[in-house]
C-alpha cells in the first residue's frame, strides 16, 4: 500500500521497515558551523529535522522511534548551551505537541528523568499524559540518557530485589535485566542510523543494541531528511540478520 502524505509516496509493501528504530541525532554543531550561525541555532534547526523524521517514520509504519537527545555526558558542554537545549526541549513538547497529536504519536521519555529540574520533568510528564491515547507511533526521547547509567538504575532494581529475599543472585537472567530497564515494554531497536559519519554508540542503548544493525551516513542531522531515511530502510531490508546463527539459506 503507498500512503501519499506531504507529497512522499510511502512504500511500505516494498520495504521491511524496522519496528524499533534508534536515531543518535549528531552534527548540529557542524551544520551550524558550515553557516556561520550559532551552535543553538544547529539544535533547532535539529529540532525541526526531529518533527520531519517523527512524520516520516509514523508513514512508513515504524512503531517505536528512539532518539538521542541529551546524554548524561552533554552536562559536560558549556553551561549556555545545557541552558539552550533545555529550553529547546520545553518548547519542542509546547509547540509541536498539536502536530505530533495529529499525527498520533504517543511520547515518552527515557533517561535518568528523576535527576532533571523540575520543569523538565513536569515538561515530561505533561507529554506523556497527554498523549497516552495516540497509537500510530511512540516517540522515546532519550534525554539525559546514557547506556551505563540505565544498567546501573536496572542494576540497583535487581540487587534491591536480592536484598529484600525476593529472589537469588542465580535467578538473574538475561531477561530478568531487560525488564528492569527504564522501558522494558519497548522492542529492542532492529535499526540504529547514526548521521554526521562518526562510528560509534556514544553510550546510546548499550544494553538494547546488542544485535541492531548500525547504519551510518556522513550527512549532518539537520539535513538528514526522507531521502536518507528510505535508503537506510532499504539497506537494512536487504542485510541478513543472523543472531549469532546462520543465514536461512545456510541452515538448510
Ligand atoms: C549532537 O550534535 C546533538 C545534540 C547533543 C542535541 C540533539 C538535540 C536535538 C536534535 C534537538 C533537540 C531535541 C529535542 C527533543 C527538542 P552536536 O551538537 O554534538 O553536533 P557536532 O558534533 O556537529 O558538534
């Protein structure tokens, strides 16, 4: 079926799109840079890319979208530009919170929110009551999120557990630490699309990433639009995914 919206055709017979998809929104900086406009002017024009990639991914039939936006690391950053993205971040749910209703997508956060300031976390849960009922797609922005420090708070969950007689150190399984991560209800992304060309996590989803296929391109985050996003969808419809197993035309 190809859904016509924004004057994008939507092939999603075509194309195995992912239902979990992770994006480490990286370049900002850069794309402002190449403009000679401030770095804050790089996040919103990031923040607007956000909007687009949220419509896109809803259209194509993604289910879950996860997107880095703040680490636990980025505090190291120079305090006015913290203060920038925060205040990015309030207006980002404010503004656009009309058009992602219309668009049906639910929003939920996932980092260390507890440790927020309370603006932010009041910001974070006015988005998420207010969207509870939207089921086209979730948003999860990962904010004030770092892949250590969720293993840590699911770390602490189970050993707590352990310490109250509810279980033994051998009862911990695999399974029993994904469900003690801040969203156990999320699928693991199948994707993770990384713009601005650099090869690496950056602490993103550590735990959640063990077999999601990376997918890098050296085009800066604001400028990452649907071109790029179809292309990333086709390549990964077209790798094998093997789990540590064989290929199906291998096994049999
Ligand atoms: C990395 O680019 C980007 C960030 C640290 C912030 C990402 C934030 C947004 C895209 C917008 C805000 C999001 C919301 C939810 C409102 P960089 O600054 O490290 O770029 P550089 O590597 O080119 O310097």
């Amino acid at each position: 079926m190809a859904i016509l919206g924004k004057k994008k055709t939507y092939d999603t017979e075509g194309l195995k799109v992912p239902v979990s998809l992770g994006v480490i929104m990286d370049g900002n900086g850069r794309w402002a840079k190449k403009r000679m406009l401030p770095r804050s002017a790089g996040h919103r024009a990031g923040a607007e890319n956000l909007k687009e990639l949220c419509r896109n991914c809803g259209n194509y039939g993604v289910k879950y979208l996860t997107v880095y936006a703040f680490s636990t690391e980025n505090w190291a950053r120079p305090e006015d530009e913290v203060h920038q993205l925060m205040e990015l971040f309030v207006e980002f749910f404010e503004k656009y919170d009309p058009e992602l209703e219309e668009e049906g997508i639910r929003v939920r956060f996932t980092g260390d929110i507890a440790s927020l300031p309370e603006n932010i976390r009041e910001v974070c849960k006015r988005g998420e009551e207010r969207s509870l009922h939207r089921n086209k797609m979730q948003l999860i922005v990962a904010f004030n999120y770092g892949g250590r420090r969720e293993l840590e708070y699911a770390t602490r969950l189970i050993a707590q557990k352990v310490k109250d007689g509810e279980i033994n150190p051998e009862d911990i399984t695999e399974d029993m630490i994904s469900q003690n991560m801040y969203l156990p209800d999320v699928p693991d992304p199948e994707l993770i699309i990384r713009p601005s060309g650099e090869m690496r996590l950056s602490n993103f989803l550590l735990w959640e990433s063990a077999y999601s296929e990376l997918w890098v391109s050296e085009t800066l985050w604001p400028d990452f639009g649907y071109d790029e996003l179809t292309k990333a969808f086709s390549d990964f419809a077209r790798r094998d995914r093997r789990f540590g197993g064989l290929s199906k035309k291998d096994a049999k």
